[in-house]
C-alpha cells in the first residue's frame, strides 16, 4: 500500500505531457456574443413573422367584407313583394355612422320581414370628395326597430346637388336582399322615366325632407333588373316639361 502512494504521489508531480494554454477569454467573450445576437435575431425574427401572420389573417378575414364598400352576394335574389310607396317618416336607431338626414323613405318592398328603405346620410371626405356632403342608403328597416345599411350610392365627381341625376347604382344583392336600381335627381323633378326592351318604365319617386329639389328615385326588380338597363333616365317637371335631354 505504502508503495501504491508514493507512486502516486511520484506521477501528480510530474509535468503534463502536453501543458494547458492560458485560456482566450476575449475569443470566449467574442464567440458569447455571437450566441446571443444570435439568439436575439432568432427572437427577433419570430415576433415579426407573429406580426405578419396577424396583418396577413386580418386582410383575409377582411378581405370578403369590405365595408360599409358592401358586399355584393353572387347569389341570385330571393323572391320579395313590391308596391309603390310614398315617402313615409321612420324612427329608428341605427349606426352613428350612416344616422339618417331628414325623414326616411319606405317603399313598401319587404325581405324576411324586414322593409327596405332608403335614406340620405352625411359624407364627410374633403380630400377625395369636397363637393360631396351627402349619398342615399338603402337598408332594411328590421322589426325591432332599427336600421341595418346595405348600399350607399354618392355622387363621386362634382358636387352632389348640381342639376341631373346623380348616383344611379344598386341592381345587386346584397346580404340575401335585393337593392333596386336607384339615385336621386337635383332639381324639380316631378316624373323620372327610363326604357327597357323599349318599355317605358316608371320610377318610383320620393323628396327628401331636407331638401325637396332631391329627388329620391328607384325602380322595380322586375321592370329594371340592372343600373345598366336602366339608360336613358329622363326626368319631367310637375307641367310634363322634359328636364333632361
């Protein structure tokens, strides 16, 4: 045993073979940070593909709706009744966004129990439309009471109340509902017209209670089933005089 721990002892005292280099700490402190720049790209990276992942899903998800620009079912519209209405003074709630201007227009149309009307609501855009204060909704008048917008209709060039008609759109499904063919025309128009297959159809018309030399128009499905068909629209004064060439 004693000559096991002298020999031991003998081979602790003895060089190494190969003696250990001082250790490199600035290529230590170099190579730790490469790590963590690594690391912090690595993270980095991640947070920003997270981002896109939520901007790209929010424009998917967004992308079918579009706004109150609606959107325009491709299916085709279910059957609804039609008669000829005046305009008749609605009070509902509805959205801040699209609230009413004056009195609201029922036309006697229905769909799933809910009237569609139309009514004139504030367009506040001076960059892209200076001249253009107000558009025509059509919505749908729901049975408890409040008002679901489904189409706008604006003037885009010019300004809104210059003599002529203006905004004429719709012809579309929208959310399962019809919107009609329809507009407004600015001056006294006491008749509008237009011809289909060489058919003389009429308009349903209605003032706007804010201005009465607005004039509300819009027409049956099955007399003007496109904003296409419906040329030319030819307005009339209250004596019969053409007002539009």
């Amino acid at each position: 045993m004693t000559d096991e721990l002298d020999r031991l002892r003998a081979a602790l005292q003895e060089a190494p073979a190969e003696p250990f280099a001082e250790p490199d700490l600035e290529r230590i402190f170099k190579d730790g940070g490469r790590i963590r720049r690594r690391r912090r790209f690595l993270t980095s990276s991640g947070a920003a593909v997270a981002v896109v992942a939520v901007v790209f899903g929010a424009a998917w998800l967004r992308a079918p709706g579009g706004a109150p620009e609606q959107v325009h079912a491709a299916a085709s519209p279910p059957p609804i009744v039609t008669s000829v209405s005046s305009s008749t003074p609605l009070s509902a709630p509805t959205p801040a966004e699209s609230r009413p201007l004056g009195e609201v227009i029922s036309t006697g149309t229905y769909s799933d129990g809910a009237e569609l009307v139309f009514y004139a609501t504030e367009i506040d855009d001076p960059d892209n439309l200076p001249a253009v204060q107000f558009g025509v909704m059509a919505s749908l008048y729901e049975p408890d009471g409040n008002l679901r917008p489904l189409y706008l209709a604006n003037e885009s060039e010019g300004r809104d109340r210059s003599f002529g008609f203006h905004a004429t759109s719709g012809g579309t499904t929208v959310s399962d509902t019809w919107v009609p063919v329809y507009g407004y025309f600015s001056g006294p128009a006491a008749r509008i017209e237009t011809t289909v297959d060489g058919r003389t159809i009429p308009a349903h018309t209605a003032r706007w209670s804010e201005d009465p030399d607005v004039v509300v128009f819009w027409f049956d499905q099955d007399d003007v089933p496109s904003a296409e068909s419906a040329t030319p629209l030819v307005a009339y004064s209250a004596d019969g005089k053409r007002l539009t060439k």
